[in-house]
C-alpha cells in the first residue's frame, strides 16, 4: 500500500498546530469508457444519469453529448514527431523535459506584436 504521511495544518492555516496523519489511498481506477461522439476517455462515475438510444451510457462533459465539435489536431512536422514519438537518445530527452521547454516557449511568444 502506501507509506503514512503528516500535514502540519497549523503552518498552511496560521492557527495553533494540528497533526492530520493519511494512511489510506483512494483511487477510482482507469477511465475505461469512452464517449460515443467524440471518443474521450472516461469515467464511469462521469456519466449521465440517463441513456441515449439503445441503452447506451451518455457523457457530457468532453463534447455535450456531441454538441461540440473540435477539429483533430494536424499532424506534426517530422522533426517535431520524431521527438514526441521517438525512443532514441534525443527524443528521450526531449520526453523528459518537455515540460519546461514548453513554459519557457510560452513566455517567448508574450513578446510578440499584433
């Protein structure tokens, strides 16, 4: 299972010290649906109370029941999908630090004049 923790509620609160001790985990599992329109993954606890046609299970909180309609994303340039796909030396480090490049990025881009 997992290792036991404590809080020190009193630091976050600015109140006389409280010692909050967690030992269970709560998970919900896989999102082992999907969406009949749009094909999100979901939870089973995510659905509608009611079923579409043919009993089947309804979701609206990705597409509203197929109300919207987002275009797929186009494909990404060779180099680009090398490095997101990749298993080699570089596209691992790219993996890795994806994160950061994309913040540092999207600072760059406030400089930019309309």
């Amino acid at each position: 299972m997992c290792e036991s923790f404590q809080i020190d509620i009193g630091v976050l609160q600015k109140s006389p010290a409280t010692v909050v001790t967690r030992q269970d985990v709560w998970s919900i599992g896989q999102p082992t649906q999907r969406c009949v329109f749009c094909g999100a993954n979901m939870w089973m606890h995510e659905r509608l109370a009611k079923r579409g046609a043919n009993n089947t299970i309804l979701f609206a909180i990705c597409c509203m029941s197929g109300k919207v309609t987002l275009p797929l994303l186009p494909v990404p340039p060779p180099l680009l999908g090398t490095l997101l796909d990749g298993d080699d030396e570089r596209a691992l480090h790219h993996q890795k630090h994806i994160r950061a490049f994309n913040g540092m990025f999207s600072f760059t881009s406030m400089a930019g004049k309309i």
